[in-house]
C-alpha cells in the first residue's frame, strides 16, 4: 500500500480511502491510484485489514435455491454492487425456505465472521427463523414480510400490480383477470391485492384468482381454462413466465393476442420483448434494490442502526404489443 501511495504520489490514507470507495476522493486522484495498484499488481489482503480494523471485508446472503428471475437477478446485482465497495459475498442457498434452513445458512455465516448478512426472503416461512436472529448481527431482508419491524428493502408489488391493471383498464376491457404466484410468497399476495384494489377503485367486476406457481407450465394450464371463457378479454399474469404459458393456450385454443385478449406481466425478463407478441409488464429495478440493501447494511454495520427500517422501490410499466381495446 505504501508502494502504491508512492507511484501515485499520495498518501496512505488516500489509497485506503480509494479501496474502500470512500466518496471524497477527487476522479482524477482516484484514477491515479488505480493505475498505480495496477501496475504494481496491488492486491489488498482482507485477512490483514479484518484483524487492523475489526471489521470484515466479507458479506453473507442467505438465498432461495431457485432459479427464478427476481431472486436470482437480486443476487447478481448484489454481488456487484458488493464488490464495487470492495465486499466479497458469501452466498448459503437454502431449498426450503423454513426455520430451520434460514437458522443453519444464518449461523453458518456467522462462523465466517461476515460484517452483515442479507435474506432474500420472499415467503412467509422464513418469518419465525429472522424473529431469531440475534440482535447484535447486522442483518437487512430482501422481499420480506412488512409487518416485521426490521430492516427492509422490496418493490411496491402492489404498485406495479395496480398499474398493470389500470393499464388494461385504461384499453378498454370492462375488468380484468388474474393468474396469481404461491399464495405464501409476500410478491404473489401483493399482486393480489395491488389488482383487486385496481378493479375496487374503478367499480369493476373483481373475477376470481386463477391460482398457480411461477412456471410457464402453470400459466399454460391457467391460460386453457381462461381462452375457453368468452368473457375473458384481458389477463394479468404474476410474472413473465405465467404470461408466456398463457399466450401459448391463447394461441393453441384460436384466441389472438392482443385482438382478442391483452395480457400483461410482471418483472420484465429479458426475453419478454421477444414473445409473440412483445410483452406488456412491469419492471422492477434489480440493480436498484441492490444498491439499497447495501446501503442500509453498511449503515448498521458502522452505525450499529438496529431499528425498523422500510426502502421500498416503486417499479414501471413497460408498455409493448400485448395490450389492445376489446374487439367488441
């Protein structure tokens, strides 16, 4: 560090203030910096900075074993946003997202002595095992239960939802119906009622909830049922790949989307501006969330902040090809 400090022509405290992201440090002193650490090949030893500071470099996530877009997509946005503030990230994927997986992923990270832990907790479940985390550990969730008086960062699911709705609405359609996610997830139970209240507000007819899983299989089965019923015009679906099942049964069964029936997702998966037609949905900002959860763990890391905290994220319509006035 003292060698780099010298070739870039300042001080200790600079360069550690430049590995640490520190925000006042002038662009052009940090870029000299970092030409420096890479010409020299500098490479910071966390374990030495762990025992002279107190505080590890290290981050603990406990995580859904789940390749599902939002989980997976939060995991790699927080993973680079640690890393830009120079955290590495342990991840500990959890099948069940019960008591005690959440207790054993939880305590394991504790072992690693990391500074902070995330929990990308989206079901009711994981509730009993975070009541148990102990006070003194740095912990911030991810999709968790807004009841629970901790530290929190999630999407407005009742937001997107309302505007998914007001927008087929708006087209239109006399109401709307709803392929929903597992009822245990806190995303699946917002959407419910983010669409409901939609449909409330315009004194619409509220259909019943077509429940399913986060497949496209399940959106499929849903979408059978749903072309095979006349009154149906307009369908919002829980997430993209219900929407992509649906739009094949629409297909199969002679219903043309948007002609005959407008649908409208959640979450805005890459592929979705590539269905037949281009997908009409909702964009949660991933990188966003990330940036937030980060912030509000290396907030009680240093400051030790232990009370309730809320960040939640308000997500945005992206408007395509599948969303058209009713034939009728």
């Amino acid at each position: 560090m003292t060698d780099v400090a010298r070739l870039a022509g300042v001080s200790h405290q600079t360069v550690s203030r430049v590995l640490n992201g520190h925000p006042n440090v002038r662009e052009q002193t940090r870029l000299r910096v970092r030409a420096a650490i890479e010409e020299l090949g500098y490479r910071p030893n966390r374990a030495a900075r762990t025992l002279a500071t107190g505080r590890s470099q290290l981050l603990g996530v406990v995580a859904p074993n789940s390749t599902l877009f939002g989980p997976a997509s939060l995991l790699a946005a927080f993973e680079l946003a640690a890393g830009t503030a120079g955290f590495s990230v342990s991840v500990r994927r959890v099948g069940l997202l019960d008591r005690p997986s959440i207790a054993a992923a939880v305590e394991h990270h504790r072992d690693q002595r990391v500074a902070g832990i995330i929990v990308i907790a989206p079901t009711a479940s994981a509730n009993e095992a975070l009541a148990e985390v102990p006070a003194t550990v740095p912990v911030v969730t991810v999709d968790g239960d807004l009841r629970r008086p901790s530290a929190l960062v999630t999407v407005d699911q009742e937001a997107g939802a309302r505007a998914a709705t007001r927008h087929l609405l708006a087209a239109g359609h006399r109401t709307v119906w709803h392929v929903s996610g597992p009822s245990d997830w806190f995303d699946a139970a917002g959407r419910v009622r983010g669409w409901r209240r939609a449909l409330e507000e315009a004194g619409a007819e509220v259909p019943p909830v077509a429940p399913a899983d986060w497949s496209a299989a399940a959106g499929y089965r849903a979408g059978q049922m749903l072309a095979r019923m006349p009154e149906v015009t307009a369908v919002f679906a829980a997430n993209d790949h219900l929407a992509l099942g649906i739009l094949r049964a629409m297909h199969e069964l002679g219903r043309s989307v948007p002609r005959d029936v407008s649908v409208v997702g959640f979450d805005d998966v890459p592929e979705a501006a590539y269905y037949i037609p281009p997908l009409t949905t909702v964009r949660a900002d991933f990188d966003a969330v990330a940036t937030e959860t980060l912030h509000l763990l290396l907030k009680r890391i240093t400051e030790g902040e232990t009370g309730p905290v809320r960040r939640i994220l308000t997500p945005t319509l992206v408007e395509r090809r599948s969303v058209a006035a009713p034939a009728h």
